[in-house]
C-alpha cells in the first residue's frame, strides 16, 4: 500500500511500532457491525461481552493509574464500529502525523494515527475505559 510506504522506509526514527500502523485496517472491518480489539500482550480474566455493549471508540486510558492527568486514548483496548469514513479519514492522515513525528525525533505507530484522528477523544469521558477494566458482570 503507498500510503504505508514512508513509514517502512529505513529512515523511521522508530522501527519498534512502525509496523503496528496496520491496526488501522482494523476500522476498514466493515462486514462487522462492533470489534473489541485487544492488543496481543492483553490478558483476559473475565467475561469481556459487555465490551460489545460500548460506544463506537470507547478506549482504554493506559498509565492513569500511574499518573492521575493521563486522558489519552491507548490503541491496546478499542471497541470499533468499522466505516469506511473514519478509515479513509485516518488513511487522509498518516504520512502527516508520520511525517511530524519523525521530523520531531519521536516514534510512530497505529496510535498516534488514532489519536489525531479522534483530536476530541480525551473530553469525551464516556468513552473512556480504565487500564484495568474489568467487567462487573461477569
């Protein structure tokens, strides 16, 4: 894909999550109505199918335990309602946001993608799933 092209060239100032770019393909899933998506270093302890029952990019905030200020949204957890607009809108985006961050000395992946995608994310506290998320369902 030429979109991808930049981003595998040698010159990534971070190789480490350049290939995760391809999560974004994830949101192009069209034939599926809702996706949990779950990076594979996730574990799950408990029932997850209330996942299924979350709004369009409700997401993990990775670190806030850690850091009570953190809002910003972490690609590891996403509940994803796949449609072409948001797909083609983050495909419109990618060789901008990787072209800033490399400029900048700073990694790229999937998730900054993703979060200059959804630039509104961080306000929207529905959305909003903790690291630790555990269904009380269950």
């Amino acid at each position: 894909n030429n979109i991808y092209q930049n981003i595998f060239a040698a010159n990534n100032k971070n190789s480490n999550w350049r290939e995760t770019i391809f999560k974004i393909e994830v949101f192009n899933l069209i034939q599926f109505e809702k996706i949990v998506f779950l990076d594979a270093d996730m574990i799950v302890l408990n029932n997850i199918d209330i996942l299924f029952t979350k709004p369009h990019m409700s997401a993990v905030i990775a670190g806030k335990s850690l850091h009570k200020n953190w809002v910003s949204l972490n690609s590891g957890l996403m509940v994803i309602e796949p449609n072409s607009k948001d797909y083609r809108g983050m495909l419109d985006i990618v060789e901008n946001v990787y072209n800033f961050r490399n400029a900048n000395g700073l990694g790229f992946g999937d998730q900054d993608v993703i979060k200059a995608y959804y630039r509104n994310w961080t306000m929207l506290d529905y959305l909003h799933l903790d690291e630790t998320y555990v269904s009380v369902n269950a």
